[in-house]
C-alpha cells in the first residue's frame, strides 16, 4: 500500500507542476506570437536604407551646401531631408563635413560628408551611417 501511496504523490505532485508551470510558458508563446505583429529593426533597416538612397541620389553639391546653413555642421537634424516632424516613424538625416584624417567633424571644407540616416524614435545608436567624397 505504500508503493501506491507513493504513485499518487508522484501524480498529484506532476500535476500541480505542470499546472504551475504551464502558465508562464503560455504567456512567453502569447508574447513570442504578438511580437511578430509589431515592427523589428530587421525590418525597418530597408526604410532606413531607402532614405539613405533617398539622400545619396542627390547631388554632392546640394548636400555639402547645406552643412554651410546657419547650425548646418552640427549634429541638428537637416529638415530638407528628413521626413516631416509629424511623420509616425520619422526617418531623420543628419549632415557633417568630416575630416578623414582626424575622423572627427570638421569646420572647414573637407570635400568629404558623414551622412547619418536614423528613426528619431529610436535615436542615432542604430543609424545607417555613410561616407559621401565629392570626387566619388
């Protein structure tokens, strides 16, 4: 009789644990599943990029003519090619003249633009960031 007392512990005591257990784990799979409905940085890297696209397919010209406007070289946000302020998701590009010997930003002209595209939700940690030469 004590070996069957035995199995019925054992049973009772799987259950409550599966019982305790198996709510946590469905919540994980809940949260697993609804996060696939919302936006990752995986897929908004081919937004970033198109306004990166967006910014390089306009002349070396324009842009470096735009770091000389008053607060142009700084790390403000250029509104010319960024998306509207009121934009959900907003795409900002950020403009510097940019000495490659010092690898810093620079005042004076260099012939060379760091271009930095960014989601000003998330800020420039995960930026899409180039080199732009006026002789390439």
């Amino acid at each position: 009789m004590s070996q069957n007392a035995f199995t019925y512990v054992e049973v009772v005591l799987s259950v409550v644990l599966l019982a305790v257990l198996l709510v946590p784990a469905l919540q994980a799979l809940q949260t697993g599943i609804s996060g696939g409905a919302t936006p990752t940085l995986a897929s908004s890297v081919p937004t970033l990029r198109a306004k990166m696209e967006e910014v390089l397919a306009v002349p070396f010209g324009d842009l470096y003519a735009e770091t000389y406007l008053p607060g142009g070289n700084t790390s403000a946000i250029n509104v010319t090619y960024s998306d509207a302020a009121a934009t959900v998701n907003r795409r900002v590009v950020v403009l510097y003249r940019y000495d490659a010997t010092a690898k810093a930003l620079s005042a004076s002209d260099t012939g060379l633009l760091y271009i930095s595209v960014y989601y000003e939700s998330e800020g420039s940690a995960n930026a899409l960031n180039t080199l732009l030469g006026r002789w390439w």
